[in-house]
C-alpha cells in the first residue's frame, strides 16, 4: 500500500503533542512499553485485519529502514 | 506402594510364531504400544481385521507424561469402546487463572459449548488412558477378536520387500521373524523404524526442556489450571499446575535449551522452586520428576509403500495444547479404516495416501499452533517480548487483550479441507460440518447423535429418509434417519443452518465426506467411491 491518503485527525498538532507528551519522563524501556500497548489498543480499535495488514505494509514501506520491493 | 506403571501388564509369553518352519505374515504388525498403538490395534481388531502389537516393554508409560486429553479423542475412544473408563476416571476443569510475574492478571472459565456428550477436555494420567486401552484389547480377545499384544518384543530390524516388509524381533528367549503385509510404526519420538529405514525427521525445531513434577497434594487443594509466565520462581519461563486424578497434581517448569538435567531434577534443586510456586504452607509428596526434551517436527511423509508412521514417530509438537497424544489418536482414526478397507480388497492401496496427506496436513496445523504458542511463551526477541508483556499488562483490564493470551491452543481435530476424498458440497449448509470436517456431537432426545455414527460409513438423513443399508462394491453402508421430534436446536444449527432437510455421507472416522439437500442414490455411490479413494474417472 503506498500512501494513506489525507489525514483524518482534525487537530493534527494536538494529537501529536499529546503523543509526545504520554511518553515524557519515560525510560526508554517503559516508552517502548507504552508503544507496544498503544499498538494493540488501536489495533483493536480499528478492529479489521485487512487495514490492519494495510497498515503493517504502510509501515514497512516507509522510511529509511523501509522494505521496499 | 507399587505404581501402576511398575506392574507388568502384558508380560513375556512365547508366541507359536517363534517356533514357525518359516516366518508367518500377518495381515497388520503395529510397532508400539503407546496409546496410538493400542488405538490402532482395537479399532482394527474390533472390526475383525486381524492385528499383532509389538513392544519392547511389557507396562504401561512410566510418569504421567500426556495429561489432556481433548474432546475429539473421548469421541474416539467412544467409538473404540472404552470413552465411559476414561471420563468417569477424569478429572474436568473448567477455572483457569493466568499469572504474569508475581501478579494474576485473569481468570477465565472455560464454558465449553453445549450440546456435546463428552467435555472439552479431562485430565488424565497416560497411564489410565493406556491401561483402559490395554484392558478393552483383552475384552476384545475373550470375545474372540483377532488380537495381540506381545510385551517384550523388539523389533531390532525392518527389511520392506515385495508386497510386506520382513521383520527381525528380539525376545528375552531368542529372535524370531515375522512378516507384516502393512507394518505401522507407532514406536514413539525416537522412532527406531524411522531410524531403520533411515527416514529424515526435519522440519521447524524449537529446543526446549521441561521439568515435569508430579505431587500430591496433601490438603485441598483447588481444580483449577493455573498458568504463570515469567514468574519470580522461574525467571524468564514458564509454569503449568494442573490437577490429576488420585489427587496428584502435575507441575510443568519451562527450563530452556541449555541446562544440566541431572541438576535440574534433583529433590533439592525442585522442592523449593515448587514451594515458592505453591506458597510455603502447601504440603506436598514429590511422585514423579522427569525432564521431557521435545522439538516441533515432522517426516516428509507418513506413509512409505508398506510401512506407515503414526503418532510421535510420525511428528512430534510441543506441549503447549496438549497436541501430541491427541494428534496420534486421530492418526490412528485416520487410518484403521482404510487399512481394512484395503486389506478387505474394497479401496485400492491409493487410499493410504489420502491418510499421509490429512495427517500431514494435520500435523502441519498442529506444528504452527504449538509454535506460536511457543512465540509467545518464551519471546524470542527483546520487541516480541515487549509486545507479549504488553498483552498480559493490557488482559487485566482490558478483555479484548485476553483471547491474545496464548499458553497454548488446546488441541481441535483437524478439518482436511481439500482432500482427495471429500465429495459433493453445497454452501447452503453450515460451514462447521462441511466436508473434511470432523461431525459435531449434537443430543438425539437422551441419546447422542456420535454414537449413532458407527459401525462403518453412515448415511445420515436428516428430516430426509434414507434406505438403511445401501452397498457400492459389496460394501454396506449404514442408514440413518433422523426425524422431527429428534431434531433438536444443536442438531439444526450445526447441520441444517437454514434448511429444512439434508443428507450427509460419514466416514468411518466420523468425518464428513459429502452432503446433499436431499437423497440420490447414485450421487451418495459417487460420494463413497471418491471416499474410497477412487479416481474421478472410475466413477465418473
Ligand atoms: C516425559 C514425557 C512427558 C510428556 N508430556 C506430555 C504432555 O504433557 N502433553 C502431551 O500432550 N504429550 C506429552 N508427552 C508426549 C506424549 O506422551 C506422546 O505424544 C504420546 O505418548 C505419543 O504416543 P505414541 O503411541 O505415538 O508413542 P509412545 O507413547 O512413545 O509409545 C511408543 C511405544 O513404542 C515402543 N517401542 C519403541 N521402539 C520399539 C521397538 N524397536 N520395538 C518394539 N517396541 C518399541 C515403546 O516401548 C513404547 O511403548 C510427553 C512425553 C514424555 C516422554
């Protein structure tokens, strides 16, 4: 899948602030905690493995690291 | 006191065989006593096709070793005559609590579905299972069946020839030959036929050891499964207490790959770990220690010409999901009846194909649920570990992060979706009775609708008459008409879904093999050749 289209968050800036803000003062071992929990807590959310497995491609496809085929 | 698995239960005796001019061929020579061996054996013996068992001990399995023993398997032991044994001797559970470090994070009750005869699952020493197997074999001889089991009698060489395969066996007297017309080797992991006919055992290994500790429990002590991962008395692995019959409970301790083993079972290095896990003021016997060494793999086929591979010489799986007895008696289910139907001259020798390729596929299911099991269990890199913590963390609060909980999937029999023998379908009926599908058990009024699915292939008319015996090839098939008042909501949910009647072909193994909306003589007879393992065009 290459690009996800527009965003659909309406306060881009403020959803993210509170991203940055959830992890402050975390170790890095509690953040990546955190980022796990998050992770399945929206995938439940979202609650479709089709976009879900979208969403995994999306996300091995960007990026410096990206698998690119 | 003297333990069951210390009594000879079929001790030496000279067969008449040892003192043959030449050696004697006997239709079926099953290597193996286990409890796939013993399954084999009575389901051939008790429909009258001539069986001889060999093993090289002459008692049952030392140690618990299997203790769950799954829904499917009662069903086949049902079948086998010898499911009420094993039930009434069973211990059901249905309270699980999962603990994650020093903390219970759940618990669940099973709630199994209704509407079945037998339960999900009981607990069950391997002894009792293979002691009732043993004990159902001599109800067996004193009515005559064609049956033996010889206790003491290893096989030391295998030699496959034109239509059989030659046998060497030793005996505490001297070595006699034997021939088998079909040899089924049911001779356990270490598989020696395999290593005979120098056969690969390859597939996906996972290296682990198990500390496996049978106690008994001094003062009550509560039926439930209690399931730890990592927990402070076994940093890193993880733990298992489940109850037993007589009161004993079994303690499984994950040890990882690289351990010293005679360290790892002595009474001093066991008995505090297991009073840390059971808390101090538990008053214990230690039974049984064992380490129990297992890898997730498999043979590239089960079936080599004559000789044929069932149960853990055939595949071995982790014990996560209690697949690995379980799995061999539905090997053994797989195949009784196409080794008679082939032997009786009513199927062509392709049939046993069709046995390597659904229990292959069987194994293959089994293979990747024990190894995500494992994946869970014992991460195996630092994100898949975070990810799993983070799914205990989450399952105390959160219900919907509990089905991700994997401490093993408990063993389903397999649904051989594709294979050779599954005839005519329609997606008007529902999905879980499909062909290839094992049938479900629905209530018949006080009866069970399994128990009447017996006794060879059945056609089961439902709210639909079918003639009660029809033959193909001087085959008799059993007709089974189910009517009004007998169909109850179970029955028609699991087998008509909306409609109103149908008719289903069942093999001998109770799994579907064709279905209809209504009865046609001539599409049931196509339906039995292609479960018999015809070509399209000899029945077309
Ligand atoms: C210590 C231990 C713990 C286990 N725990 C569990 C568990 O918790 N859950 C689970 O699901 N499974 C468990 N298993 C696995 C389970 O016991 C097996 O899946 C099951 O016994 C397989 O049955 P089988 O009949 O295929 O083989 P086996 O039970 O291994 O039987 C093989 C038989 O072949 C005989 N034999 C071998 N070689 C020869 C020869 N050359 N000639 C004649 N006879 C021969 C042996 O004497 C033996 O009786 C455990 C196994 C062990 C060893």
């Amino acid at each position: 899948m290459t690009g996800m289209g527009t965003t659909g968050l309406t306060k881009p800036d403020a959803f993210y602030e509170s991203l940055l803000k959830a992890h402050e003062g975390l170790s890095k071992a509690d953040s990546d905690a955190f980022n796990a929990r998050l992770i399945l807590l929206m995938a439940n959310q979202i609650g479709d493995e089709a976009v879900l497995e979208g969403l995994l491609a999306s996300a091995a496809t960007s990026g410096v690291s990206a698998v690119k085929d | 006191m003297t333990k069951l698995f210390e009594v000879p239960l079929y001790p030496y005796q000279r067969s008449k065989d040892q003192d043959a001019a030449s050696p004697v061929r006997h239709p079926v020579v099953i290597i193996g006593a286990g409890p796939v061996g013993l399954a084999l054996a009575i389901d051939l013996a008790q429909s009258g096709v001539p069986v001889v068992v060999l093993d090289e001990n002459d008692k049952v399995s030392v140690g618990s070793r299997a203790i769950c023993f799954s829904k499917r398997s009662l069903e086949i032991f049902d079948r086998l005559g010898c499911g009420d044994e094993m039930v009434q001797k069973g211990v059901v559970w249905n309270l699980g609590k999962v603990f994650f470090g020093d903390r219970k994070v759940y618990e669940f009750n099973l709630l199994p579905e209704d509407g079945h005869k037998r339960p999900a699952f009981i607990n069950l020493q391997q002894y009792y299972c293979e002691l009732y197997l043993v004990e159902r074999i001599r109800m067996l001889q004193a009515e005559g069946k064609p049956i033996e089991i010889r206790g003491r009698n290893r096989v030391s060489e295998i030699e496959p020839a034109a239509g059989h395969t030659r046998l060497i066996v030793e005996t505490p007297e001297d070595a006699y030959r034997l021939e088998a017309e079909w040899l089924v080797a049911c001779d356990g992991a270490a598989s020696p036929a395999r290593r005979m006919m120098d056969l690969e055992f390859a597939g996906r290994v996972f290296e682990d050891n198990f500390l496996i500790a049978d106690v008994v429990m001094k003062a009550d002590f509560p039926t439930e499964r209690w399931f730890w991962f990592d927990p402070p008395f076994n940093k890193d692995q993880s733990a298992l207490l489940h109850k037993q019959p007589d009161g004993v409970w079994r303690i499984d301790l994950q040890l990882g790959w690289d351990i010293d083993k005679e360290e790892e079972k002595k009474p001093d290095h066991v008995i505090p770990r297991l009073k840390q896990m059971l808390g101090d003021d538990v008053d214990f016997d230690l039974e049984w220690i064992s380490i129990y060494t297992f890898q997730c793999r498999r043979m590239g086929t089960f079936r080599h010409d004559r000789v044929i591979f069932a149960g853990d010489s055939a595949h071995q799986v982790s014990p996560f999901g209690a697949r690995g007895a379980n799995s061999g008696f539905q090997d053994a289910d797989n195949l009784g009846w196409k080794l008679k139907m082939v032997l009786e001259g009513k199927a062509p020798e392709r049939l046993l194909d069709s046995y390597a390729y659904e229990r292959e596929m069987a194994a293959d299911e089994n293979i990747l649920q024990s190894s995500r099991s494992t994946d869970f269990i014992t991460p195996k890199s630092e994100m898949s570990r975070i990810f799993r913590d983070a799914v205990l963390d989450l399952a105390e609060d959160h219900a919907f992060a509990r089905p991700l909980v994997n401490s093993g999937r408990l063993s389903v029999p397999c649904i051989y979706d594709g294979s050779p023998l599954n005839g005519a379908d329609t997606d008007l009926l529902p999905m879980r009775t499909r062909p290839g599908s094992p049938a479900p058990d629905a209530p018949l009024g006080a009866d069970w609708l399994l128990d009447r699915l017996k006794g060879g292939f059945v056609v089961l008319g439902i709210n639909c008459s079918v003639p009660e015996d029809i033959s193909l090839n001087g085959l008799k098939v059993v007709g089974v008409a189910i009517h009004g008042p007998d169909i109850g909501p179970e029955l028609r949910d699991r087998y008509l879904g909306e409609q109103s009647k149908a008719v289903y072909l069942i093999r001998p193994d109770q799994h579907v093999a064709a279905r209809w909306l209504e009865f046609d003589r001539t599409a049931v007879e196509a339906a039995l050749a292609k479960a018999l393992g015809a070509k399209e065009e000899e029945h077309a």
